[in-house]
C-alpha cells in the first residue's frame, strides 16, 4: 500500500511535468518565435557584472522566455527523478556507484559519433548520443558488478577501476574524434560539463519520459528497494533476488546519468543523485517520506537554480543548480528534525539535563533513605554539602540540577541545600527502583561483578521505558536456575 501510494504521488507529479513540457513546445508553433532578450548561451542578455533589473527578475520568474521555460522544465523532471532513486543508493550505500557510472558513458558517446559519422547518420543526433551512453554505462554496471562479486577487491576500488578507466577510454575517443578535423564535431566537451540553456523541446519529453519510467519502477518496486536498502541478507535469505534488484537499481542510475548529460553534465549529476537524498535524511527517518521530499528537494533546487542561471548573464546552469542543492544541504545538516546537528545537540542537551535531575533526586532519595527520613511528611533538607558526597559533582553543578528540578516542581531549594516535594519523592522512589532493580538483573543474569554493577546501571537505567520494567520485574520474580 505504501508503494502504491508513493507511486501515484510521484508519477502525477512527473505528469504534470511532462504536460508543462509537451505545452511549451506547443506555443512556440502556435505563436511563433517570440523575440527574447536572451544572450547566445541561452541567458538573459546584460553583463555578468551588473545586478538584473526588476523586469529581468520578473521575466525569469513568470517563465514568459520559451528557452527559460524549456530549462526550467527539463531540470526540474531531472532534480525529481535523481532524488528518487538516489535515495535508494544512499541507502545502499552506493551513493558514489553514480559517479563511476557517469563517467562510464563518455565513451559511449564518442562511439555513437563515429559511428553516425561512418554510416552518414545525422552526428548530433541527441537520441544517438544517449543511446550509445546508455550502451556503456550499462557496460559499466556489469563490470563493477563483476568486480565485486568475483574479485576480492573493495568497493571503492571496484568505484576507482571503472571510473578511471571508462573515463581515460572516452577522453582517447574524444581525441580521436577531435583528429577527423570534422566540424560536427564540436560541442561534444559539453556533454562532461553540461549546457542546459541548449536544451530544446525535445530534450525536455526525453527527459521526461527517462524520469516516467525511473519513478515508476521505483514505485512498482518501492518495498523491494527498501528491503534491500536496510537488510539485504535477510532479501536472500526470503528468496528475493538480490542481485538482479541491485542490476535494476544500478540501471535506473544509468538512465537518470544518461537524460542529465544535456542538462549538468556527467561530472555535476553526481551531485544531483547524492546532495537531495543527503539532504532528505537529516528531515525524515522513515524511507517514504525521506523519498518523496528527496525528489521535492531535487525539483526545486533545479528549478531555482536553473531560474538564477536565467537572470545572471553567462553562468552555468549545471554549476549553480549544484550550488543550490550544496545551500539546501547546508541548511538541512543544521536545521533537519530527525539528524540535524541542532535539533541533535538540542536533544542532547535536554537528555544530558533530565539524566543530571535524575541523578540528583537517587542521590537525595538514598541520603534521605540513610537516615530513615523517607516516611516524615514534612520536607526535610538536604544540605549541598552531602549532595557532593554522593557523587564527582562540584558545588556549581549540584546547584545548576537543583534549579531544573525546581523548575520541573521536584525539590525545594534555598541557599543550603534541596527538600524532596511530593512529586520529587514519587520521581526520586521510581528512579531508585529501576535502578535497583537493572542492578540485580545485571548481577544475576549478565554476570557483571557487583563492584562494577552501579557504573553499568547509570548508563542504562535512563532509557528503560515501561515494558522493559515489566520484562525485568517477570524475570526477577522467577528462580535464577529455570531461566537458565
């Protein structure tokens, strides 16, 4: 159920897109050719040195120029589909198996250009062009599964073999190519660093259609993915087939690397499998939503990259989408709910807090206990001094715990020392308790020596929730030698 919701949230999204692409081309051939205001690389026209003007902010914006809306299309399709499947392989852990896999397609498009030129195909067919990066990309995938299934070699050296040599392979060919002294040949370098403002419609329903069949997949096998992703030698052991998920997993990659050659080309679309994904972790643990807001993020950096590209003069398209999707990263490291480093230390801090008020009251607990002082129904104070006693505590750091547990209503304080309220008491007498009672169960059944049982106890007790208590009050209750 989940993987068919998923799937109809992703592949309306996707539509939606597509619809916006086949749209544009449309009004070009119903409207004619609109005059823009652009440069010959596809950007607004002024200086790279001047701030745009209001209506160069407005016109970016409104997508009104037909080749800012044909970018601002086909790289927001390319963002969404990158940020399905590369939250899989983050979680794969072959988040970097992109990388290798891109630059497996470089010689696959100088092959292709050859070949259309020995055959007198059109040699800038895009089409063309894809089909030979698909070729050796897919060549790619079968070498570095082999590597790492018949060799004892690593991961990543598996990762270098492939990217090294593809990559040397394709700039020989490109070499090659340059030595014809074919004019047709130029252009083909973009494909390395990417030139979307060349994209036209067509470019756009290309991409469209590889994103279609990426997140469809992805959602048709949404819980095998998953499965794989987490536990993948509990897949073989239910029977899943573990290596032909990963061949389908890998292949997706191919055709997200091969449809973003146009737009950021094969050195930054590794950026776009790995920084959304990354990003989409810090907010959401559950895989569900981490994915679809791992798309969301790759979609709109895309876009708002592309949309900056579009204003400023003369900047890379495929180099300030990156720079985007680098700031929405930043701001997820710090800000993310589930893995942020703020939200982290917040919860830290509030843990380390509730741990300090905890060790206070066992400590007030036991000295009251001590004394027999547990049964008056008065306060009784306990003096700072005798606090010390009980543990490594400076006078600083016994004041500071008496003040949150003021504030939480579990001691009184004045400037000698704390007195148990109500709720102090009952806090401090379960506290005690649990403690206690980890202690016997670490004595009887962990063998931990009862000289070293309280350090044991202090790390643990603090996260035992209620059925962990009744678990342990059910095996404290029977004879050690039936539950041995």
């Amino acid at each position: 159920m989940t993987g068919a919701r998923f799937s109809a949230v992703a592949i309306a999204a996707v539509v939606l897109l597509v619809l916006g692409a086949l749209w544009t081309s449309g009004s070009l051939h119903a409207h004619g050719p609109e005059i823009r205001p652009e440069s010959a690389d596809g950007t607004l026209s002024g200086s790279a040195a001047e701030w745009p003007s209001r209506e160069q902010w407005v016109r970016a914006l409104s997508l009104r120029d037909h080749n800012t809306r044909v970018v601002v299309l086909g790289v927001t399709m390319l963002g969404l589909a990158s940020g399905v499947i590369g939250s899989f392989t983050l979680l794969r852990k072959r988040a970097l198996m992109g990388d290798a896999l891109s630059h497996a397609t470089l010689p696959g498009i100088g092959l292709a250009f050859l070949v259309a030129t020995a055959t007198g195909i059109t040699t800038k067919s895009l089409l063309l062009l894809l089909v030979g990066a698909a070729a050796t990309g897919v060549v790619g995938v079968a070498v570095l599964l082999f590597l790492r299934r018949y060799t004892r070699l690593k991961e990543d050296a598996c990762l270098g073999v492939v990217l090294s040599v593809f990559f040397g392979a394709g700039i020989a060919v490109l070499g090659v190519i340059q030595q014809l002294g074919t004019g047709s040949a130029a252009g083909l370098e973009t494909f390395i660093y990417g030139k979307a403002a060349s994209m036209v419609p067509g470019d756009v329903v290309l991409i469209g259609i590889g994103g279609i069949l990426v997140i469809l997949v992805c959602g048709l096998l949404f819980k095998e993915f998953m499965l794989l992703c987490f536990d993948p030698a509990y897949s073989a052991v239910q029977g899943w087939p573990v290596l032909g998920l990963d061949i389908v997993m890998m292949a997706l990659v191919v055709v997200v690397t091969v449809i973003g050659l146009q737009a950021v080309g094969l050195v930054l679309i590794i950026a776009m499998l790995i920084i959304p994904a990354a990003a989409a972790r810090f907010w959401f643990d559950r895989m569900l939503p981490m994915t679809l807001l791992a798309g969301g993020l790759g979609a709109a950096s895309a876009m708002v990259g592309a949309g900056i590209s579009a204003v400023f003069a003369k900047l890379p398209s495929g180099a300030i989408i990156v720079i985007v999707t680098a700031v929405v990263f930043a701001f997820s490291m710090f800000f993310g709910p589930a893995r942020g480093l703020l939200p982290r230390y917040v919860r830290r801090r509030i843990l380390q807090r509730r741990i300090g008020r905890q060790h206070l009251l066992r400590a007030a607990y036991e000295l009251l206990e001590s004394k027999g002082g547990l049964e008056e129904h008065t306060p009784r104070w306990i003096a700072f001094d005798e606090l010390l006693t009980k543990r490594s505590w400076s006078l600083r750091r016994v004041r500071k715990l008496a003040r949150g547990a003021q504030r939480a209503g579990q001691v009184e304080l004045n400037d000698g020392g704390i007195a148990l309220t109500d709720l102090g008491r009952a806090d401090a007498a379960r506290i005690v308790r649990n403690h206690r009672m980890w202690e016997m169960y670490l004595i009887t059944y962990a063998d931990i020596a009862p000289s070293h049982v309280d350090r044991d106890a202090d790390m643990i007790e603090h996260v035992l929730d209620a059925d962990m208590i009744a678990e342990l009050e059910g095996l404290l209750s029977r004879p050690v030698a039936s539950c041995r």
